[in-house]
C-alpha cells in the first residue's frame, strides 16, 4: 500500500506540473516582456509553481537590475525545485524505460541531495554518497534489499529541500555489500543495480549511463576503426552467417564498450523470482563468481555467458578497464587528459566519465530542455550554452546552469 501511495503522489505530482509545462509552452514569449513577466517566467520554469508576492517582488527589483541570474537563484530557494522540478528531472535516468512516474529511490534522493548541498555534480558517478531520510523521521531504515525507506519518504510529504529531512551518508556505511573502493555514485545505488545490472552481462549499466550523463547512445559512438580484442565470446562473429554485419555493424559498438563494461565485472543484482526485493552484490577479495569455464575469479558468471558463441573471443579475467576511445572518433567526447585512461573498477570508470567535456556539455543541454522547454535552435542559443558549460566546468554546480539557462529563457 505505501508503494502504492507513493507511486500515486508521484504521478500526481508529474501530471500538474507536466500539464502546467504543456500549457506555458505553447505560449509565445510575451512581446516587451516586461521585468515583472520575466521574474515571473524564471521562477515557474525553475519551481513549477507561483511564487509569493513578496519573492515576485524581490526577484522583480533583481530582474530590473539587470540581476535575472540573482533572481533565479531566489527561485532555486523554493522546496518545489527540490520536490517535484528536480525530482521529475532525475527519475528517468533510474529505469530502462525512462519513465519519470517511479517512485522515490536511492538514485534520485541522492543527485537531489547533491544538488541542493552544491556537491561537485561529477560526484554522481564516483563518489561514495547517499542520501536518505533523517532519523528523527521514523521510517523504515535504508535496506539494500527493498525501496520501503524513500517510499516512506515520498509519502510522509516532508520536503526534500529540508537538510533535516535528506541528509547524506556514505554507501560503504549503509550498504554492507559495499566497501568505499566499490561505489561509484548513482552507479552502485541500489535502483540502478535494479535497473541496469539485474540480468543481462552489464553493458545496460554502461549503455544507460553514456545515454543519461553523456548525451550519446552507442549508436552515436560507433567506430569500426578501433581492435575487437576485448570483445567478448557472447558475441557471434557472424551473425546470420555474414561476418560483414560483425565487422560493419556490431564492431563499432563492441569495441569500445566492452573494454569499459569490464569495470563492473564484480557486480550483479541477486534476486529470486521478485526483481522488488533483489539486492546489490560485489565480489571482494576472496569471494568468487565461478563458471564450469573460469575457476577461482571474482568475476560474475554473466560475464562468461554464451562462451561458445566465438570461444576465441575475450575472456574477462578481472574488473580492469581500458578506454578506447581516447583514440578515433571519439576523442571529441574530451577525455580529460590527466587522467591514465584505465583503471579497475567502476569508481575509477566513474571518474572517466564525469572528467569528460561530453559530460558537462550533457547536463548543461538537459537543464537548458528542462528549463527552456525546448533544445539550443540558433547561434544565441548555442553560444549561451558554451557560457554554461564553461560556468559548470568551473564550479561543477548543476544549480548554476539551472540559475544561468531560467535568465537566459526569462524572455525580452
């Protein structure tokens, strides 16, 4: 019944403020807008609700000022940023289907948390953070084998913009499964091994992950330029009997994500027969995940699946990683260049990712659609979220691009 609830008020929620979007989209920017209708504008773009007369006031004088940036910060103040704006914003990246009516989860609390607490934003894919529901709350505690805890949350109507209400921990303290080496931010949260390691041979851990904070999907990333050494053996060399298709097609992908996938090589989501009350594991040092085919190997067995689809194909020894993109096409995902490019683990994977250029420029152009209601169209636009990239790249605050991309659509 809680989860019931819970679900209920989300989709609630989601529908007012998706219905208020609809309708403030399809109308045209006020013509001579004036101070007033922008302050406005900035604070239902970025809370989805009306503000008081007073904050209407004082964001007013600031937009007046030539402040609008200022005056959406004000707006950033407002619970309904954290509640429901931030809230819908984050919960499709936590499910394959993308679907924003799911329930308050470990995932979402925890990049709502960083946000409001001005955390390095590149922290969501390595950092060993989680952010729960107070004590003095009452709830059920944090399980890493159900989602009762944010569920409880959700329901109890306290606001997520309370420090008193959300308040960050560590995983390697909440989830036993986990030392600190093993988390990787948003990566290792319980609702994302949920969604992304449960089944599967853990390439949709890194499918969605490049999908959701770096804009591209494998296809966009393709290159058959690069060896297929670390392909693995699942992979058929000659699907349909045409090696072509292999060497035109499935390389292009393969060839770059299966040498990163290796990074998750000691993670899995264990479950019987209900996906709600599976639980995050890791392999530590001693523990195994033994085949018929590899013996004495803390990788999972999902990695060995299919072996003798190309027996001569790559057999995953440990959780090293390589990135091989750093040569071919790819180098315009702006690798940092101080870091070494591999390593082992997702933690270090994590790091790879949120270093990028590809990664900034990713969550500037999802707040600027969330915002603006629509993607960069024209020089103005495009030249603006250049500005907001280099502003996120200094400070690595997503409520600067928030403040930053509501004065840049305040209208004129």
């Amino acid at each position: 019944m809680a989860a019931f609830n819970a679900t209920r008020q989300l989709v609630s929620r989601t529908i007012a403020v998706s219905f208020f979007l609809v309708i403030f989209a399809t109308q045209a920017p006020e013509a001579g807008a004036g101070a007033r209708e922008q302050a406005k504008r900035i604070h239902d773009r970025i809370a989805g609700v009306p503000p008081s007369a007073e904050t209407l006031q004082e964001m007013e004088d600031l937009v007046r000022n030539g402040s609008a940036v200022a005056a959406a910060e004000i707006a950033l103040e407002d619970p309904a940023f954290y509640d429901v704006t931030l809230k819908n914003f984050v919960a499709p990246w936590t499910n394959e289907a993308m679907s924003p009516f799911v329930p308050l989860n470990d995932y979402t609390a925890t990049v709502i948390g960083i946000v409001r607490d001005n955390r390095d934003f590149r922290e969501i894919l390595y950092g060993n953070v989680l952010y729960k529901g107070h004590s003095s709350l009452g709830l059920t505690g944090y399980s890493n084998t159900d989602n009762r805890h944010y569920e409880e949350l959700e329901s109890s109507g306290e606001s997520l913009s309370d420090p008193n209400v959300l308040v960050a921990t560590t995983q390697s303290a909440e989830n036993p499964e986990l030392p600190g080496t093993a988390t990787a931010g948003v990566m290792t949260t319980r609702a994302a091994a949920k969604a992304f390691f449960s089944a599967g041979t853990n390439r949709a851990m890194f499918r969605f992950t490049l999908l959701n904070h770096m804009c591209n999907d494998l296809e966009q990333v393709a290159d058959v330029s690069l060896p297929p050494d670390r392909i693995r053996q699942d992979v058929s060399r000659s699907p349909g009997g045409d090696s072509r298709v292999f060497l035109n097609n499935c390389v292009g992908c393969h060839t770059g994500m299966d040498p990163m996938t290796q990074a998750f090589a000691y993670y899995d989501y264990e479950y019987d027969g209900d996906i709600e009350t599976g639980r995050l594991i890791y392999n530590e040092v001693g523990e195994t995940g033994s085949t018929s085919q590899v013996q004495n190997t803390r990788v999972m067995p999902k990695y060995h699946i299919n072996g003798t689809t190309f027996e001569q194909g790559y057999l995953t020894p440990d959780d090293s990683w390589d990135n091989y993109w750093r040569s071919g096409a790819n180098r315009r995902l702006g690798w940092d260049s101080g870091l070494p490019g591999s390593g082992s683990g997702a933690k270090s994977l994590g790091q790879e990712f949120a270093h990028s250029d590809a990664f900034a420029q990713c969550q500037v152009k999802k707040v600027f659609r969330n915002v603006c209601l629509r993607d960069p169209s024209d020089s103005n636009d495009r030249a603006a979220v250049n500005s907001m990239v280099s502003i996120f790249q200094t400070g690595h605050n997503l409520k600067d691009v928030f403040a930053e991309s509501a004065a840049y659509c305040k209208g004129v």
